[in-house]
C-alpha cells in the first residue's frame, strides 16, 4: 500500500498546518447541503481502511453537522419546569449523528462506516460510506453480506461509532455493565 501511505501523510499534514487548499474546501463545503452526494471519497486512503471499494452500489456523502450543545426546546405552555435548562449535551457523538443524518437521507442504503474531513468554528464534517441494498454487485460481495443482514444498524449503534458511544469498544471486567445494552443489564441486576 505505497501510495495510500503518502496520501494518507498528506492529510495529515494539511491538517495540522491548516493548509489554504483545506480553508477553500471547508468554506465551500459550507455553503452545501446537510447531506451531499460525492463521486468519490475526500480521503481514498482513510475510506478504504473503512471498507470503501469503487464499484456499483457503493455511495460517498459528506454531512454536516453543527457543533456545541443542542438547546432545549421551550414549554409550550404553563410554568417553566424548575429543572430546565436552556441547553444540553446530546448522548451521541458528532459522528454518530452525522451517521444516522447519512441513513435518514439515503434510505435505500445501509451505512458501512464513516470519517472525519474538517471543521471550522460552527460545522464538522464527516464522510459517510453507504451501501446500496438492492444492488446486485454489493450483493455478490462476502464483505457486505453481512452488513445487508443488520436492517437498519445506524439508528441500533451498530457501527463503529455507534459502539463507542455505547460502551462496547472495549472488552473486560469494567464494560460488564454495558452489554449486552445498559438498560438489559440493570435489569439484569434488579432480577437477581
């Protein structure tokens, strides 16, 4: 893999020294939808560590999606509730959102995984790769198989990120609590 490694350098490096080439691109990206459609990856190296290969059936979308905390939206009507705060910080990372913005949008597709491209002060943006459901090439292929199986695994936290923020990454005594799902293993514990 000679040429993914000095793409992937590449990256690297315009990232850390903020590079003009990377402030045009975000400042473009900006002023794009939610979800956009790609011909082909930002990153080639990253997304194919993901899983990406260039056939049929396989689509690249960027996401957007606004940082910092969510505000909590207003009572209707009555008195403000005495533990209401006027923000609040979302369960789910960035990237999880991003994700389960990718699967909304292309509801045809089931997602495979995705990357970070950029940030600047109000948006981070993300490269989602999905796989098409119904296309016979994916279809063929060992490594999606499995991924068809799982319906819906985005909205499940059944991807990469998914996992993270569920607490199953990791293996050992101390997620013990997390599996199979937190709510099934309290439940385990009141049982007894």
């Amino acid at each position: 893999m000679g040429a993914y490694k000095y793409i992937k350098q590449s990256f690297e490096q315009s990232y850390k020294q903020r590079s003009p080439e990377l402030k045009h691109r975000i400042i473009e990206w900006r002023k794009q939808g939610a979800v956009t459609k790609l011909q082909g990856p930002t990153n080639p190296a990253r997304a194919r560590e993901l899983g990406y290969k260039a056939k049929q059936g396989i689509v690249i979308a960027r996401v957007k999606v606004p940082k910092g905390l969510s505000k909590r939206p207003k009572p209707v009507r009555g008195r403000k509730p005495s533990k209401y705060g006027r923000f609040y910080a979302y369960a789910k990372s960035l990237q999880a959102r991003a994700e389960e913005r990718a699967a909304r949008h292309f509801s045809n597709c089931e997602l495979l995984n995705s990357y970070y491209v950029g940030e600047d002060g109000e948006y981070k943006f993300y490269e989602a790769i999905l796989v098409d459901r119904s296309s016979p090439s994916v279809l063929n292929d060992k490594q999606f198989r499995q991924i068809m199986s799982q319906r819906n695994r985005v909205f499940r936290g059944l991807s990469a990120s998914g996992r993270r923020h569920r607490g199953i990454i990791k293996s050992g005594l101390t997620t013990i609590q997390s599996r199979p799902s937190v709510r099934s293993a309290r439940r385990h514990i009141f049982r007894q």
